[in-house]
C-alpha cells in the first residue's frame, strides 16, 4: 500500500495527475463531441441532400470501425495536417500536447454517437409543439432555444449520459499512443514497481468511483431535465 | 392487392435511393478509393497477404468465441438479477457495475501483467497441466473480453428477462410445465428474442473492442497492420486497410443479426 502514498517514494501523485488528465480528455472530448453532434444532427434532420447523406457517412464510418483505429489515424494524420499547415504559412512544426490530441480524436468519435442521440430525442418531440411555436410566430432561432432544446433535453440526457460514461472510460485507449492518462500512467509505475496488481486494482478502483459518482449527478440531473413531466413508472408511454 | 404493392416496393426504393446528388456522392467516393489505390503504397500487400488472412481468422475467432461464451454467461447473471433472490441478485449485479464502470483496456491488462506476475510465485499452478497455457497470452485474452461481454449482456439479459409479460409465464404454469421447461420454451427464447436486436449492436462492439487484444501481444489483424507499420514506415495504408476489414466485418454481423430477427415471427403480447 505504500507504493501508493501521495508523497515521493509512493506513486499517488502520478495516478492522481493521470487521473486528472484522463477527466480532462473526457469533459473535452464530450463537449468537442457535442458541438460536432449538434451539427450533424441538425444537418441530417433539416439539412440538404448532401449535408443529409455526408452526415450519414461521418456517423456510419465512425460507428463501424475500431476506436483503437481511429484513434490511430485520426492521431496521426492530424499531426500530420497540422504539421503541414504550420509549414505552409512558415512556422516550425511542433509537438501537439497529448491531452489536446486526445480531446480531438475523441470528440470526434464522440461526435457522431452524439448526432444519433441529438437526432432520437429531436425526432421524439411531439410534432404539434413546434407546430405551435410556429403558429405563434417565432422565430426558428426563438423555437430552437424556448421549444426545441428544453423539451427534447428528457430523450437526449439518458443516451448523453451513456456517452459521457463510454467516453471516460475511452479516454483508457490514448494510453496506446501514450498520452498521459490514469492507464498509460498506471502502466509505467505498475512496471517501474513490479507490483501489477496493486496498480491496476487502484486504477480500477478510480474507475469505478468516477463512474458511480457520475451516475449519482446524471440521476439529478435527469430528475431536474423531467420536472413537471409524468413519472415514467407505470406512465405507458 | 397487398402483393402488387410488395412488387413496387423495392423498385421504388431504389429509384428513390438513387438520386443525383448521390450518384455525384457515390462518384467522388469512388474517386477517392481509386485515387489511394493508385496514388499509395500497396506493394507491401502480397508479402503480407498470409499473415492478414490468419490475423482475419483470429479476430472472427475471439470475437464467436468470446460471444458465445459471455451470452452463456450473461443468462444466468441476468436471471439472478431479474428473478434471482437477494444472495444471488447482489454480486451479480457487483460484477455487471464493476465490469460497465472500468475501462476494458485495465481489465485485459490487470488480467494479464498482474495474474500473470501472480501466478509464477505459486509452485503448484507451474506445475499443474494448464501452465502450458497460462504463459501464453490468449487465454488472458479470450478471459477478460468474456467477462466484459458477459458483464454488459448480464444488463440486457436482465432487462429482457423483466420485459416478458407475466401472463406467458403463468400460461406456461397452468398448462402443467415444469420450472425448467417453462424456462427453456417460454421465458428463454421470449427474453432472448426481446434481446435480439440490442444484442446485434452489443455484438458489433465486442468486435470493436477484439483488436485490444493486440497490445498483450496476440496476434490479430490490428497486430498484423501494426506491424506493416513497424516494418515498412508506411503509416496510412495498413490503418486504411483495417478500416475497411473492420466495416466489412459489421457489415456481416449486422446482416447475420438480421436474417436471424427475420427468421423469429415478430408478435409478442
């Protein structure tokens, strides 16, 4: 147990600074993932054709293939691009730091589970609200912020939630291609220590509380998106 | 009548499928993939063409196995948690939390680094018949997405298990089956069948969760490309070229998922 003390010769501080950067990949990732997911649910449900149809590649490409894959390529080709714009306008290429590139190759992954999401719950909203709204003579940018976004917020934050539990426990994956977070962190002291086990049960552990308390919030959370709805229990709906 | 509208049906579909701005859609995507054909590096292809048939054949291989070995062991977790008393409802529904709330990456590698440090100490585990294959890793690996699966499909199971109506069962009752019977012919396929289609996507993320396996050092096709990549300094091809495995291979499973739900008349009460 003491390996796993705060001060030096005990490694605590090195899980807890993984720990930190694996909550900031997943709070990066989940916001990054929303902005792409509102977008692409706005482009597949009242986009053109080809806006409709590119939406509809970006989901099933990212949905079919491996996290660990596209974690890959996205990782190395945006170093890639980005290397090469910064050539085009004259800068020297630069190392990007791993928990800005673990945010983006997340949020991207993110992004087209939270465009299904975003897409189920708008499509869940009794047509006649809108419908009214319209009657009313609001704008669509009033109906987007006092119909649209507050009634579909019930049917979004279940499956949101499950996106926000599957991307902490995705941000595990960067630790392939060594960013520094709780498991990449985890393995180079349960290494450097021999002691495997404790490591990894202490890591699990963290896992495990982050989870548990997220559900804890989500559950107010989705208390508070319902208020003033009927029950689910026993409501047939 | 009903029969001349199925024969429009599919024609229409497709004339409504093929619109415009697709078929131009279709062409640029085209495009692209004659253009990485063309334009990038594939000679590295039939030198390696054995070894990515094998590493094809050992993914499908874990990804059936450990399949059918979780939902094995996802129906009695989902029992105990949906009918099962409170002894046995308690750690089955621990295992489900504990498996669903950390990473599959930590499971596989406590499993592996820290069984596989543990074991060596104890004389008679190197002794015993299965040491042979405890220094290997895909006993590890077969184990810990086993488990995962299970832990995930133990949920669903439950779910399914509470969702058959009351009714079924107390019809089975009345009609004289035994518990076990009622089980094997109503309650079973009922919950199973309401499972199907969860089951179909939980299935596609099993696959995804197989090339994992690759950092213990088994030897799939994620391995397989990984290795391209080490040997030949290519870095795009083998990654594009897995994508394109990885998406064939949902696309079986999700049409195998399919003819199955086809195959089970879809009316229950």
């Amino acid at each position: 147990m003491g390996l796993l003390a705060l001060e030096p010769p005990g490694r605590g501080s090195f899980l807890l600074a993984g720990f930190l950067n694996s909550v900031m990949i997943a709070v990066g990732a989940t916001v990054v993932g929303l902005c792409l997911g509102v977008c692409g649910a706005w482009c597949k449900l009242y986009g053109g054709p080809v806006a409709r149809d590119l939406a509809g590649v970006y989901t099933t490409i990212v949905r079919a293939v491996p996290e660990l894959v596209l974690i890959l390529i996205l990782y190395f080709a945006g170093a890639d691009l980005l290397n090469k714009a910064l050539a085009a306008f004259g800068y020297p290429p630069t190392d990007i730091p791993g928990v800005a590139a673990g945010i983006f190759v997340l949020g991207v992954v993110q992004g087209a589970y939270s465009t299904e999401v975003l897409r189920g719950a708008i499509l869940a909203i009794p047509q006649g609200q809108i419908e009214a709204a319209r009657a009313y003579g609001m704008s669509p940018s009033l109906i987007m912020r006092r119909i649209t976004l507050p009634a579909m917020l019930p049917f979004a934050i279940p499956g949101l939630a499950n996106l926000w539990l599957i991307a902490t426990k995705d941000t595990a994956l960067l630790a392939i291609v060594g960013v520094n977070e709780l498991t990449q962190v985890t393995r180079t002291a349960a290494g450097a220590t021999k002691a495997y086990f404790t490591f990894f049960m202490a890591a699990g552990a963290i896992y495990l509380a982050l989870t548990l308390f997220s559900g804890a919030i989500i559950g107010r959370i989705e208390r508070w998106a319902r208020r003033g709805m009927p029950s689910v229990a026993g409501a047939g709906r | 009548m009903s029969e001349a509208l199925m024969d429009v049906k599919p024609k229409r579909a497709a004339t409504n499928w093929l619109k415009p701005h697709r078929i131009v859609l279709i062409a640029i995507g085209l495009a692209i993939v004659l253009a990485s054909i063309f334009l990038m590096r594939w000679d590295w292809l039939p030198q390696y063409m054995p070894l990515a048939i094998q590493g094809i054949w050992r993914t499908i291989w874990l990804l059936v196995v450990t399949s059918v070995l979780g939902i094995s062991l996802a129906i009695p977790l989902g029992l105990a948690q949906a009918a099962g008393p409170a002894w046995l409802a308690a750690p089955a529904k621990a295992f489900c939390t504990i498996i669903r709330g950390t990473p599959l990456l930590l499971q596989l590698w406590l499993l592996y680094y820290g069984l596989g440090s543990l074991f060596p100490q104890f004389p008679w585990i190197r002794d015993s018949f299965l040491w042979p294959y405890l220094r290997q890793a895909w006993p590890y690996g077969v184990l810990s997405l086993t488990l995962s699966y299970a832990g995930y499909e133990g949920e669903v199971m439950r779910g399914a298990f509470a969702g058959v109506p009351k009714g079924q069962l107390e019809a089975a009752r009345a009609f004289g089956m035994s518990r076990f019977t009622i089980f094997r012919r109503i309650w079973l396929k009922q919950a199973l069948h309401r499972a199907l289609p969860t089951l179909a996507g939980e299935t596609v993320l099993q696959l995804k969760a197989t090339p994992l396996v690759a950092t213990i050092t088994m030897v799939d096709i994620y391995a397989v490309a990984s290795r391209v990549r080490q040997d030949l300094f290519v870095t795009y091809e083998p990654l594009l070229l897995l994508a394109a495995v990885y998406m064939a291979i949902t696309g079986v499973i999700v049409f195998l998922f399919r003819k199955l739900e086809a195959r089970i008349p879809t009316r229950i009460g």
